[in-house]
C-alpha cells in the first residue's frame, strides 16, 4: 500500500476504471471497466488483461457493468473489482475504507445494489460516496487557489457514458441546475463505427480498436464548412486522410495509426482557411474521383471528413437528428438555472474534464460556441485540465486524505444496523 492512509479511491467510470490509494498523486491503475471474450474462446478476459501487449482485440466481445452512466450489472462489476482489488492494488478490503465516485442521479435501486457489493461481497469496513463534479472542483481549487477565490465553477464532465455540466458551490453540487447531455464517448465510438462500415469495412463488432483510432486521429473543427471543403482534395493534398492499420494477428496484434505525423497535418492549416493545392475546379473534381476509388488493402481504413465530424456530434446533436441542445447550450442553461449572483463567476470558471475532452481544438471550440450565447459584460473562461481522465481521482484522493473523512464515511455496522437507504442520508449529492 503506497497511500498515507488506508482508503481505496474508486472512479468507476463507465469506459475506464481509475483506482488507488488516498494521498496518492496518480491512481496505480487506469484499467477498461469491462470483460472481453476472443472469438472461439470460453476465457473472458477483464480490466488490465484486455491491455497486455499480446492479446489481439479483433472481434472481442465485451461485456460492460455500466450502461448510459449507470451501474447495471454487479456481477460483471464484482469480476472487474475482483481483479483489481486484490490483484493490481494487493489490498484487503476487510481492512481498508473505499471512496467510491459515483454518477449524478445514482436511483436508490441502483445505490442499494452498490452498497450491497461493496458491504456484503467485498466487506470494506466503510463507505465514502462522492460525486465527479464536486471532486474535480476540490482538486482544481486546491491546484490554483487563486482561480477559486469565490469558490465556485461550472465542471463540465463529458466522459464514457454521457456529459454533465454541473454548477459546484463550495464543493457541493448544485442539482437543481445539472443540466445532462445523453452524448459521451460510447456515442462517438459508435458512430464512428456505423461510418466507417458504411464507407469502407464492415467494423461494427471492433469497439476496442475503433475507439483507438478515434483518440488517435479525431479532433474538433473550427471551421466544419472549411474542413468539409479540404476533406475533398486527393490524399496528396488532404491535410486530413490518414489510414488505420487493423491487426493481422501475426505480425502486430494492435491497431496503429499509419504515419502519424502525418495524420496531424491539419495542426498546420493557417488561420485564414487557406491550403496549397486547391486552385482549379476541374482538378478538384478529378482528385475526388480519385479519392472515391476503393482501398487495395483489406486490413486498414482511411479516415477524411469523419475525424471531425464524429466530435461534431457534441456540439450540434440536432443535425444528426437528436432532439438535444449542444454542449454550449446545455452550459448556458446550467448556468441559468443558477442565482444571477453567481452567474458572471461561473462563466469564468469553466473546468473541463472527463476524456472525451482530451480532443485536440475542443475548448477553443467550445469558446468559440459560447461567447455568443453569454451576455458581453460576462467574460468567458475554459480550464482544461492537465489530464481530465484523472480529474475526479485525485480529487478523490485528497478528500480521502483529510483526518476527518472517516466521519463523512458509514461504517459496515450501520449499514448492517440501519440499512442502505438510511445510511445514503449522509450522502448530500
């Protein structure tokens, strides 16, 4: 046990699971929350088995605890627990306290049935419950002290599962002003998947290794019209086509990017939209001629237009026929739902976390959507965070370093003693 204290910091998050010890800077492991099965094979595989460097993805069924942010299956979330309680961390949880991060809105159906596993299956001796969005705004405060001094923000948690904008007020949540967006990266993922199987190979079953290439090669675009225009020049002049290589099995067992130098050649487009190589229409048509005609290689896909249309998802939802407002909007809307005191103060105090942030342009975007929504007087401030997938964890971790979270915790006796709904009292969010 490396932490000062005897505390299990738990982010069980619906696409990956951070876990470590209290007092730690960095969690001991960022493992897939999910169980995978190779084709023909009776093993499932589960969290850090799915990264080792000699098991091929290619058509892995998976099997998720968490569906739409919200933990559904214990038996497959006991397996992944299982694993990595007693083989990454090497802890005794009869011994120990657990800080588990949970989602806004957890039902009590869903909180008993958590209680239950972390009481009656692995037997911690007490439980802390917190939320994301309060834990980020600890960390971030207790980081830049200065940013805080009125002790509120806006964080914007965009993860797996869905995205949150939640107005946090000396470290506690407000939910009457949560505003939740039904888009995370699961949705990026998918479909990113339904394009490239309707446009090139048939991908639908390759969760894992599409989710690879969209973190390796999507990003979010400035100028979609812009974009849309270069996407259609020929791959000599497209600062945007870039192959995937897919697994053979024999030779590399992991998907990579082809030149991945090159896929980032879109970081140099100058300011004024302006690229070499577009000047007759003739031969842009030629060039997307060429571009249309089918790969020769079997075991890769390119990739133009769809690395910036797939985040566009979150910005404008409705144009891919989804009856929500935009990530901007669901912020404007959060913010209002809050007392006009506090609203010039948490527009200048945006955090941005969970991965699906981790899009290269995304909080200059994300500005660029908002200023026009937010009165002039109002000044406009994004914090992205250093890494945003460890944003809550080690929030986590300095809140299960303080002397008095044990008062904050319930005991393993009350929970026996009074029941799970009872207990749950303690919790304000």
């Amino acid at each position: 046990m490396t932490g000062g204290s005897g505390v299990v910091v738990l982010d069980n998050g619906g696409g990956l699971l951070k876990a470590g010890f209290g007092g730690d800077m960095n969690p001991i492991a960022v493992v897939p929350n999910c169980m995978g099965k190779l084709p023909g094979s009776k093993k499932w595989l589960v969290a850090d088995q799915l990264q080792a460097q000699d098991v091929d993805v290619t058509g892995m069924t998976l099997r998720r605890p968490i569906d739409r942010g919200y933990l559904i299956n214990t038996e497959v979330q006991r397996e992944v627990w299982e694993r990595v309680l007693h083989n990454l961390l090497q802890v005794d949880p009869t011994n120990s306290s657990l800080l588990l991060v949970e989602p806004q809105f957890n039902p009590p159906a869903l909180q008993h049935a958590t209680d239950e596993l972390v009481f009656e299956e692995f037997g911690f001796k007490s439980l802390g419950v917190a939320d994301a969005p309060s834990l980020v705004h600890l960390y971030e405060a207790s980081r830049q002290p200065s940013l805080f001094r009125a002790q509120c923000s806006l964080v914007v948690d965009c993860g797996f599962s869905f995205t949150h904008a939640c107005p946090v007020l000396h470290n506690f949540t407000l939910n009457y002003a949560v505003r939740r967006m039904d888009l995370g990266g699961k949705a990026l993922t998918n479909y990113l998947k339904e394009l490239v199987s309707y446009r090139s190979l048939n991908v639908m079953d390759e969760t894992l290794l599409i989710d690879d290439a969209k973190e390796k090669l999507c990003f979010v675009s400035l100028d979609v019209p812009g974009d849309l225009h270069l996407a259609r020049l020929s791959s000599k002049d497209s600062p945007f086509r870039c192959s995937y290589i897919l697994p053979d099995g024999i030779t590399y067992k992991k998907g990579f990017v082809k030149d991945l130098d090159e896929a980032h050649r879109y970081c140099s487009i100058p300011a004024n939209r302006e690229w070499v190589g577009k000047d007759s229409t003739d031969s842009d048509r030629s060039k997307f001629e060429d571009r249309k005609k089918p790969e020769l290689s079997q075991n890769e896909f390119v990739l133009t237009n769809e690395r910036f249309l797939v985040p566009e998802m979150l910005f404008h939802p409705i144009d891919l026929g989804m009856n929500q407002a935009g990530i901007a909007e669901c912020i404007v809307r959060a913010i209002q739902a809050c007392h006009p005191y506090l609203q010039p103060v948490l527009f200048e105090s945006i955090i941005l976390t969970g991965g699906t942030t981790l899009f290269p342009r995304f909080a200059e975007r994300l500005e660029r959507e908002l200023r026009p929504l937010v009165p002039d007087d109002y000044q406009v401030k994004i914090i992205a965070q250093d890494d945003p997938i460890l944003g809550a964890w080690r929030g986590g971790s300095l809140l299960a370093h303080r002397p008095d979270f044990e008062l904050m915790c319930v005991t393993k006796s009350e929970y026996e003693e009074m029941g799970s709904m009872r207990c749950r009292r303690r919790f304000f969010h």
